[in-house]
C-alpha cells in the first residue's frame, strides 16, 4: 500500500507547494512570498544599521548635563561659605586670645615696673627681693616666648561630610594663670555642721552625715587671687570648690545659696546656686588630686584648674546675684570627706 505525501502550504498565500522554510521563523514559504520575506528583513536591517549610526553620532556628542550637577554645585558653594565663615570665626578668636594674653602679658610686667621704681626709689630691698625679681622676669620671658597654648577642635558631626572647626579657648587661660604662681594666704574659717577644722584652718573634714558647708576667713574685691587644694579623702562624691558673696554667708544653713558660683566637679557647673549640669556621668576630680580655685576679681570670673588632667576652666560671675567682697566656699557631702589648702605659709 503506497503512503500518502501531504504537501505544506506557503503562510502567506495558503496555496500548496510551499517549498522553502525560513531558518529563522520556520515559517514555509513559497517562492515568491520567500523573496518578499527576505525583501521585509532586508528593510528591518537596514532599519537597525540607521538607528546604529544613529547612536554612534550622538556617542561622538557631549552627553546632556545631568541634574545632579546643579546639585553638586550647590552642595559646593554653601560648604566654601560655611568652610570660610568657620575659618574667619577661628581666626578672629586667635586674635582675641593671643591680644588678651599679650594685654594680661604687659598689665603683669607694668605691675612689676611699678614695684621695682618704687623698692629703687625708697632703697627699700633685699637679696630675697632681688631672687623674687629675678625669678619674675624669667617666668615673664617664658610666657613672651612660649608659644600660647592652643588647639584646633573637629566638629566631628556625622551627619556633616565636613568637619568644622573652632579655637579651643580654653587652654588659652593657662597663659594668665602662669603670669603669677604666688598663692594667696588663706585658711578655713565660717563653718556649717559638723565639720572638724585642723592645722590651723588648713584642713576641714566632714565628720557628721549631712552637707558641710565651709568658708574662707579672706575677702576678694579686686585683683587676682589664687588658692590651691587638695582632696585628702573622698567617698562617692566630689566637693563644691567656688565662692559666695558675703552677704550670703550667714545663709550657710541654706540648701541652695543664691550667690554660689563654682563647680561639684569639672563637668558640673554651678551657678548662683542651680546645678547646670543635665546628667551626672562619671566623676573626674578624686581623691589625692590636686586643684588650684583662681577668684578673678578684675575680670570678674573665677577659674578651676585640675592638675592631673591640666584642665582649666572658667566661670563669669555676675555681680547682680554675686556682689563683692567675694568669700571662698567649700561643701563637703559626706562623711569623711577632706580637703587641705596647700602651700600656706603657717608663720603668717
């Protein structure tokens, strides 16, 4: 029995007799329908070389400014503004301290010039005055030619891509407070509670409970004065270094006293009597460490210097709340609590 052929008709005519497949569709074509195929991919290649060339015109252009740059420029213009307003701000704070340490500089040696015209005049001297002198105009020297303590802090923002910067003002004070290491006679004088003062109102300890409260016997209306101290023994918290008014001394029974302006610790501000400090973290001043309290009458500020870690800082005071003559106050907060003022000469 003889199989039967069944021949394939042409897509495009659906006549028989399609004799020719396309490779790429496998679509059967027949003859002139295959040529007309081949014609309409002809046009489509001719079609993808124009819009090649096409391309390859524009690839030779510049490319079209994308929007980021407007941004990027932008972004660009405010940070030199802000770079050059920090720079201008840096500068001018530079000026003022290295102007204020010259002025302090030259009101230290007027005074020295004065007290030599004056011993010169009355032939009022002795070779320990002279040693005294001499010592002076070296201290004097040094600070003119030692460069001012300073340096420069990041503002390590991050949220910023720039870092800012400022004058760290307050390593600039240690320049006046090296004009002069004489230390002012002072001793312990006005108590409140219960509080045991020894070696001749060097030394005062906390022996009951509560706070103490502890004056000075001097009274500071001018000039600059400096009073050194050391914490003998302490417990879990520091003591109030400051002053007060004299007109509040008699209030020592008082929790908070209205005048006193000082420091419960480095961090930890006190000022006409409210605690400026938001968090108590961890305690820098401890015991055995010694610090120098400088009661700036001319300036009107005070100053606290912590020897281990050689920071100094600064506390304006104001004249309204704390009115001269300005008296010295320590407040030991628990028992056992010590404080010693230092270098005093007992003769006197």
């Amino acid at each position: 029995m003889a199989s039967s052929h069944v021949k394939q008709s042409c897509v495009k005519c659906d006549k028989g007799g399609g004799i020719a497949i396309c490779s790429g569709c496998q679509q059967q074509y027949c003859v002139k329908h295959f040529i007309e195929h081949r014609q309409e991919l002809a046009i489509e290649m001719d079609q993808i070389g124009q819009q090649h060339d096409l391309l390859r015109r524009d690839l030779s252009k510049d490319m079209p400014e994308h929007s980021l740059f407007t941004s990027i420029n932008t972004w660009e213009r405010e940070s030199i503004t802000k770079i050059q307003v920090a720079a201008e701000v840096a500068r001018a704070d530079l000026q003022q301290i290295l102007d204020r340490t010259k002025n302090d500089l030259k009101i230290s040696v007027d005074k020295l010039t004065n007290e030599l015209q004056s011993s010169r005049e009355l032939d009022d001297y002795t070779e320990i005055d002279i040693e005294k002198w001499m010592k002076n105009l070296k201290e004097l020297q040094m600070i003119f030619e030692t460069p001012v303590n300073l340096n420069i802090l990041s503002d390590n923002d991050s949220q910023s891509s720039i870092n800012l910067i400022t004058i760290n003002t307050q390593l600039s004070i240690k320049n006046s407070l090296q004009i002069s290491n004489k230390l002012t006679h002072e001793r312990f004088d006005t108590v409140y509670g219960l509080t045991n003062i020894s070696e001749n109102g060097l030394v005062a300890q906390n022996i009951g409970d509560n706070y103490s409260r502890i004056c000075g016997k001097n009274e500071y209306s001018s000039g600059v004065h400096q009073i050194s101290f050391r914490l003998d023994e302490q417990t879990n918290s520091c003591p109030f270094l400051g002053i007060i008014s004299l007109t509040d001394v008699l209030n020592l029974r008082e929790i908070t006293l209205s005048s006193a302006n000082g420091w419960l610790d480095l961090d930890y501000p006190i000022i006409n009597g409210k605690t400026q400090a938001i968090v108590f973290s961890n305690r820098t001043i401890q015991s055995g460490d010694e610090v120098t309290l400088i009661i700036d009458c001319d300036n009107q500020e005070i100053l606290l210097e912590h020897h281990r870690t050689k920071r100094l800082i600064r506390q304006s005071i104001n004249l309204q709340q704390c009115p001269f003559p300005w008296k010295i106050l320590v407040a030991l907060s628990s028992k056992h609590g010590s404080i010693r003022i230092l270098n005093y000469n007992k003769s006197t």
